[in-house]
C-alpha cells in the first residue's frame, strides 16, 4: 500500500450583488503518480479530473451558506509505477482501474462570532 500525496487546485471568478455571490471556476485534483516526499511503489490509483466548478453563495447576518457543483470535463487515470513495472515485465500494456464521478455536490454554511 502506498500513502499518495493529492492536491487540488482552483482558480476563478465571483460576482457579488448585495448578499448574493455567483462564481465559476475552474478546478483540478490530482492523486500524482511519484510523492513529493516518500517512495512511489505501493499500491495506488494516480489521476487527475479538470472541473467545470460554478457556485453560489447567500450571506445573511454573520453566516453564509454555499454551493459548488464540479462537473467533470478531463477524466484521466495515468499508471502507477507498479503498472509500469507489470507493463516492463510483461510486454503488455497494464492499467489499473479508476472511477470518477460525473459531479458532486458540496454545501455547507460558515458563521461569524
């Protein structure tokens, strides 16, 4: 088994009037192939998906409620270094299995005190 580092990203823009925010973004997460620290070989399955990510926002008093929708655009599951071994060895292309959800639904609320 293998304790992957993953990382998200996301960049975008907001529209605010009067306590509502609509917003469009673009996100990306990723389960990279090679950590940045540690080793690499343990089981794992590495890819990345591209989102199309709109959102809204309603602020009353000192709390805001939101919600983010991503919708896949890119869906990729790269190999993992034990499929690249297996590949090596074998001569036959190896690529293990990944699912990737269409889209989520995140919401939720933050408070002020």
């Amino acid at each position: 088994m293998s304790v992957p580092d993953q990382y998200m990203i996301r960049a975008g823009a907001n529209y605010t009037a009067r306590a509502l925010t609509i917003s469009i973004g673009v996100r990306d997460e990723c389960l990279p192939v090679h950590d940045l620290i540690g080793g690499s070989g343990g089981f794992r399955r590495p890819g990345y998906i591209i989102s199309a990510e709109p959102g809204i926002s309603y602020s009353i008093r000192k709390m805001n409620f939101y919600a983010f929708v991503p919708v896949a655009v890119v869906r990729d599951r790269t190999q993992s270094v034990p499929d690249k071994i297996k590949t090596a060895i074998t001569g036959i292309y190896s690529q293990g299995d990944a699912a990737f959800a269409d889209y989520t639904i995140n919401v939720g609320f933050t408070t002020r005190f």
